[in-house]
C-alpha cells in the first residue's frame, strides 16, 4: 500500500514542500529511503523503528521503500522522523490515512516516540499555508511560532501517540492561537538597560543618536574602560521599532538557525550580536556544507557589534565588505545556492594601540615607535571607508561619574530618531529598498544633499586636507544630511556638514598629532 505525507525542507529562509511517499509490499524485507538523503533522514529508520514499537504499534517487515521528491533536493536532519514514522504506520494499514493529506507534519523523534523541536518552523508554517494545507503538525516548543501565521491551524504534540489519536479523532487536540499583533505591540519597548545609565560622554550620545537617525555604521575608538561596549549596547534602545514585517523577516531568520528559545512566537526587537573576535569568515558570513545564515544575518533589521576590531582576523573582516553595500549575502555550493539577508547597523570598537593609551588625556603610551601604525592597519582602508562615523571616545572625568542626576533617557533620543526617520521614509517613499539616508545611491546622493557655495569649499577643503577618498566623501554628505534631518532642516548646514567632517576621526591628521 502506499501512502503520502507531506513535510517541508528550509534552503536558506524560504521552504519547499515534500511530498514523502512509503509503499510497504508483501515481498522482500529491505528498508530503503531514496530522494538525496543526508545521513541524519538515512538514521531515522533506527529511531523510528524504536519509536513505532514502543507506543504498542508493529514496524512493517516487509519490502519498504520511502521516496522523497523531489528528490533533487538534498533532506537534510532529523524533522523527517515524524512525517515518515506516519507514513510506514498507515502504509502497514494500521491506522486510517485519510487526514493525512490535509496536514504538512515535522518533527524528530526520541526513541520513546516523544516528539523533539526542529528548526525553521516559521518558514515551514508559511509554505504550508501558500500550499492550501488545512493544518501543520509541529513539536509542541514549536507550536507558537509556527502559529503566527494566520489562516492556517497548528498542533503542538509532544509525543507520536497524541499525533495517532489526533488522526484518527481530530477532536482530540486544539489548535495553538497567538495573537501576534497584540503580543508584538505590547513587548516592543521593554529593554533592561537606557541611555540615561550613561554618565558624561555627550558627544558620543550624539554621534549614535546621527548613527541611528540614518542607520550609519560607526566606530567607536578610545582607551579601555571609557564606555565604548556599554554605549555600543545602548544603541538598540534609541532605534526605531521594528515593524511587523520587519520582526517577522527576523524571526525567520533565527528560526532556521535554531537560535529562538522554546515556545517563542515573534522577535519584538532589533537583534544585537556581538561575536567573539576569534569568529571564523564562515560563521560570520554564514555557510556550511548546508548552508546557515552567520552572524550578519542573524544581526538583519539590527546592530552587529564588533569588539575589538582589529583583534578579527583579515579574512573574517573583508568578507563583510560586499554584503555591507548589497545588505544580503548569496552563499553559493555545489548542489544549491542560498540568499540570506543581511541589513544591519555595524557598529566596531577598538583600542587606539595595543596598550589602549595613545592620546589618553593622563596616561602615557607603552607601545613602541610604529606599532600604532601597524595595529591600526589591521583594519583594512576599504572597510574603514564603509563606516561613516569614526567616533573617540575619551575617559569620563570623575566629576561626571560622581554625578546622581540621570542623563537623558533612550524614549527622548528615539523620539528624535523616529522624526527623522519619519522625514527620510518621507523623502524615499518612491525608491524601492531605500529607507534612510546610509542606503542612498550615488545618484540619489545628488538629488538629496545638495550644498551651497560655503558648504562645497568646507567639504573640498577637508577632502584635500584629509585625503579623503570617494567613499568617504559620499559618507560625509550622508551624515550631513541625517545631522541636518534631525533638525528637521531642508538645507544642509555648514554646522551639520563640520560635525560629520568632525566624526571622521580616523582620516583626521590633528588625530595623530596630539
């Protein structure tokens, strides 16, 4: 007899459905799976095996053959076990297969035949739905991710007898119902820490208020112990909301890398990771023979925060550059190629030096004549022109530590943030892709920040001065305009053009020379 059931295999964040067919004849005594395999799907049979005798039913000994097209595409992991486990149990006509069609069914299974969670429910849900499948059967962890699609219904189960018993008696078990909008609206803005934590350091309050305002990428350069990790945490707190479309694109994306806690539904804020500097390229940018989405992608609609920039190695550090300007990254094998996406804030962090001292305000450099140089120069000059804020941040004076008044909340800066984000989603409304001013085009650029005649010899006279390059002179107009946004003033300002020439600390020869 033959029998179909139906799952789902995730490539990069989108779904495809299968189709898993089981015929079980009366000669032979063969167990065979077909339609590229891995060896996780090739291993089930053992555990499905244990599975199916342990819960009082028989494991059919006879031929077996369990085809799973299309087979061009590689099954990869365990989520096979439940939809297969169903198929060899109604194959064998030892329960009615009649509901079995109406349902996409994964899940792995534990030798006592308890369902385990699986990953990449959310693009399994979606897929379901865009095929017409009534329902979706997934481990009980996963139920409530899953159910954040609408229009289709969703059983958590935990173990295999509750998935026999639902199809033969659907009664049995309740659909999982998430109110998706009501619970995103009500945890959007609960963060444990706030700007107002932070004692002193204007200017660089300042300088992250224009990074988030425009969605710049920043760096953060000063002496150890200044507050470049404890400011770099802040950001997120100051960034506007996610949207709804934009937390569900979040949410798929940890999904499919396992990185969602047990029974969670919708990521409700802008992700912050912030890798160690010992991160191999592979897991930064994402890959494997299976490919995963790497750190800037589980960073999309967020911050990725690197610590110590020049402590990553060379390659980790360059491969960032094309996906930094694309804001996706195409991971290409063999047998598939995969497009996770990739817009995200970059905010870095480094010492001046190796010792951390270098124009500190009161102690004295260690380092040895040139090794400045060198250590700066881990940072290659391509990646460095991509970040449009070079920000020092200098030791706080213990006046300002030993002051109890609070600093200036996050709500108030984001106030500020959402009006000229508000003003720029305004200005772009008719470019596709384009939602603040760090996303500009070249062309774009023109249109939008135009200078006058006092604003062209300041930027001309600091791109001689400091041998800027391109790059960098495209980054300093971005800057000026979101400065000049968060003003709410049309015009680029010679005071908003100066104060994104003034966050270009790096490129600055006075820098070197204190």
């Amino acid at each position: 007899m033959i029998v179909k059931t139906y799952g789902s295999a995730v490539q990069g964040v989108e779904a495809i459905s299968i189709v898993i067919e089981v015929n079980v004849a009366p000669k032979g005594t063969q167990f065979y799976i077909v339609g590229l395999p891995d060896s996780a799907v090739k291993e089930s049979e053992r555990r499905i095996e244990s599975a199916i005798l342990n819960i009082g039913f028989k494991f059919p000994r006879f031929r077996t053959v369990v085809n799973m097209a299309p087979a061009n595409i590689r099954k990869a992991g365990s989520a096979y076990d439940l939809p297969i486990a169903l198929g060899l149990i109604a194959a064998s006509e030892q329960i009615n297969a009649d509901l079995l069609s109406q349902f996409t069914i994964m899940g792995e299974l534990s030798l006592d035949g308890t369902v385990l969670p699986i990953c990449g429910a959310l693009p399994i849900a979606i897929q379901a739905r865009k095929e017409g499948f009534k329902g979706l059967i997934v481990p009980a962890q996963n139920a409530r991710e899953a159910a954040m699609v609408n229009n289709l219904e969703v059983y958590g189960v935990t173990h295999l007898r509750e998935v026999i018993a639902f199809l033969q008696a659907p009664d049995t078990l309740e659909p999982v119902t998430v109110d998706t909008r009501a619970e995103f609206a009500n945890a959007q803005q609960q963060f444990d820490i706030d700007f107002s934590d932070v004692k002193g350091q204007y200017t660089i309050k300042r300088a992250l208020e224009v990074a988030a305002a425009g969605g710049h990428n920043a760096l953060l350069i000063g002496p150890p112990g200044a507050g470049k990790t404890m400011l770099a945490r802040r950001l997120c707190t100051i960034l506007p909301p996610l949207s709804l479309q934009e937390a569900l694109e979040t949410t798929k994306i940890h999904s499919v890398a396992g990185k969602l806690p047990a029974d969670a539904s919708l990521i409700t804020q802008r992700p912050f990771r912030s890798p160690h500097h010992t991160i191999s390229h592979t897991a930064l940018i994402g890959g494997g023979s299976i490919p995963q989405p790497g750190e800037i992608s589980l960073a999309h609609n967020g911050v990725l925060f690197l610590d110590e920039l020049p402590e990553f190695s060379r390659q980790a550090l360059e491969v960032m550059r094309q996906p930094m300007e694309e804001r996706r990254v195409g991971i290409s094998r063999a047998r598939l190629s995969v497009e996770f996406p990739a817009s995200f804030m970059l905010v870095t962090s480094m010492n001046p030096c190796p010792c951390g001292f270098f124009n500190h305000p009161e102690k004295a450099c260690t380092c040895a004549p040139g090794s400045v140089q060198r250590y700066l120069n881990k940072v290659s000059g391509p990646l460095m022109d991509r970040i449009d804020l070079h920000i020092e941040v200098t030791p706080v004076p213990v006046q300002s530590l030993l002051d109890h008044s609070d600093g200036e909340s996050s709500a108030i800066i984001r106030e500020r943030v959402l009006m000229a984000r508000e003003i720029q989603s305004s200005r772009f409304r008719a470019y596709k892709g384009i939602y603040s001013n760090a996303q500009m085009t070249s062309s774009l650029l023109r249109k939008v920040c135009r200078l006058d005649k006092e604003g062209e010899d300041l930027l001309k006279t600091a791109m001689q001065k400091l041998k800027l390059s391109a790059r960098a002179y495209d980054r300093i107009l971005k800057v000026s305009r979101t400065a000049a946004d968060l003003e709410a003033s049309e015009q680029i300002k010679i005071e908003h053009l100066a104060e994104a020439i003034h966050c270009r600390s790096l490129d600055r020869q006075d820098w070197w020379d204190k």
